[in-house]
C-alpha cells in the first residue's frame, strides 16, 4: 500500500511526449445504463484509480448506488483522466475532477462538468477553495457575477443511478462532436496559466479511511500524513521566518518561497516498517536542509491536545523551520 501523497514527476514519457504528472481525483454521478457502465468500467481499468486513497486498483466492486462515485490516482499526466473524462462528457454525466499542480508548469485545479456543455477549470487554494485573480474579476464585471462565478466550483456531484432501461428519458444520446472535442482536448498539453499561484490543492480523504479499525499507534501516523500531504481541512501550516529568508531571494519572493518547501515536505516518504508518529523529518530544497515538526493541540490552538487520535478535537499544525531555528 502506498499514501497519497502529491507527486508530480516530470519529463515522463508518454505516446513519445515528454508531460508531467501529477496526483488527482474525479467524483462521477449521474444515471449510469448497464451498457455505459462497462464502457466507463474499461476506461477506469485502463488509468488503474482506487476507490479508497490507500487502496487497490478500482474493480467496480466499490460502486454503490445512491452515492457519487470517487476515485483516487498517482501520476495522472497533465492532471486529467484522458479516457474516463471524454466518456462521461458524452454521456452526460457530472463529475469534479481536481489535481494537483506541478511547480512552475501550472496551480492546483479543480474542473467542474455539470452534464451539459463544456467544462469549467477553477484554479484552486491550497484547501481546495477556487478563487479569482484580478483579471478574472475584471472580466466577471461584478460581485454578483464573482460570487455566481465561485458557487458553481462548489457544484455538488449527484449520486449514482443505475438503469438497466433502454432509452431511459433520463439519459441522453452520446454527444459524439462533443467526444471527439474532449478527446482531443485530453490529449493536447496541457496550456500554461496567466499566474502560477505557489498552493498546492487539498485532495479530501475520509477519516473513516484514515482511522476504521486500526489500533492507536496507527492512527496518529496516518493522521500526521493527512497533515503533511495537505489532506487535513482544520490543519495549520507554519514556516518561520528564517527558513524563508534563506530561502527567499527577496520579501516578495517569499511566498513564491513556500511552494517548493511544501511540495518537498509532501514527497517526504518514512523508511519501509517505520514505527514512528510519523510527527518529524528533514529534507532538503535549494541546497538547504530544512526541518518539519506536527504538534497535535486543541481547538482553540492553546493547549496540547486531549486526544491525539480524533481528529474531530485535535488540531494539527506542522512548522517548518531551518537549523538557525533550533
């Protein structure tokens, strides 16, 4: 088994083509026919996504109806499922699909299909929130229009229904321009974009996934990972100010600054049968060997923690700091 943890390798080939590669996810819903099921059932075996984070290859034994389907994948070129995505756009069904950036190409994302026309790209903050930049709202004209603009990135993913009716009214006929619009816009690069913002998108994971079953001393190193991979929603993240002035060219550059450390920290990986919390480590970015610590504390940030192992009152906060600190 292996974390989620965001990854992002570059110069990987692919059909002869040098593309990077990141983590992401898609949540599909929509009424799902018997015979469109094994269609989206080859596309999911040909990109190998999990249901679960830590999970296996998806076999569609996860699939429960009354409920989105989620699914999970390391190294996706470019960010987008380029067999599963196309599919469901000529059918019509709704999906969120959100990757990870890859430092310096382009910024965490989230793409939303609401089952008709085409999809929208949201750029994303670090817990997942789309945003707009200063173009975007010039271009938008008004604050209605900004904040209709942001509702739909938070547009909620129906369940699954599954049919086995021929010509069910519910579905539509397969959009075949549209399919061949979005296979050729899977396959093409993916475009640089007019700002590349230093965050790293927040991939939800379930804490029935993180804790179910497991013994204690499990269950605080998986939610110190959920910390460190940018999974935990309540999480703080705090990077001293004398590790970004050794490794910021300037103040203004210190928030751009935080993007490499964050990416290193993610990658950060515990030898094979570590017993530890998982609460510590070194990396090194830049040349520079530069520390991480999570401390579990309460609510309000004030005290230690009461119980560590629920998340629920335990708030993680994860310092980042350089020797000069220590």
């Amino acid at each position: 088994m292996r974390s989620f943890a965001p990854m992002s390798l570059k110069n990987c080939a692919e059909g002869g083509n040098m593309v990077d590669r990141v983590s992401a996810s898609i949540t599909i819903g929509g009424t799902i026919s018997f015979s469109l099921w094994q269609a989206l059932s080859a596309a999911i075996a040909s990109e190998a996504p999990s249901a679960d984070l830590d999970g296996e290859p998806f076999t569609g034994g996860g699939l429960i109806e009354g409920q989105p389907l989620c699914l999970y994948a390391h190294e996706v070129a470019n960010g987008t499922f380029k067999e599963l995505e196309p599919i469901c756009q000529a059918h019509g069904l709704p999906f969120v699909r959100s990757s990870y950036g890859s430092t310096g190409q382009w910024g965490p994302e989230k793409v939303v299909f609401t089952g008709t026309g085409d999809p929208t790209i949201f750029p994303c903050s670090e817990d997942g929130t789309a945003y707009v930049d200063r173009a975007k709202v010039a271009a938008l004209g008004s604050l209605a229009a900004v904040n209709a603009y942001l509702g739909e990135a938070d547009f909620p993913v129906p369940p699954i229904v599954i049919t086995n009716k021929v010509g069910d009214p519910r579905r539509r006929a397969p959009d075949h321009a549209q399919l061949d619009r979005a296979l050729q816009r899977c396959r093409a690069p993916s475009p640089a974009p007019p700002t590349y913002r230093p965050t790293q998108w927040r991939i939800s994971m379930s804490l029935a996934n993180a804790t179910a079953g497991r013994p204690e001393r499990e269950i605080i190193p998986r939610l110190n990972d959920r910390c460190r991979h940018g999974l935990d929603r309540t999480k703080r993240i705090v990077v001293t100010r004398p590790c970004l002035g050794t490794l910021a060219e300037n103040t203004m550059s210190e928030l751009v600054a935080q993007a490499p450390i964050l990416a290193e920290v993610r990658k950060f990986t515990y030898p094979e049968g570590d017993k530890s919390q998982r609460d510590r480590g070194q990396i090194e970015c830049k040349g520079t060997t530069v520390y991480f610590q999570i401390d579990a504390y309460d609510a309000d940030l004030k005290w230690v923690s009461p119980d560590t192992t629920n998340a629920s009152v335990a708030r993680r906060v994860m310092t980042i700091t350089v020797r000069e600190d220590l």
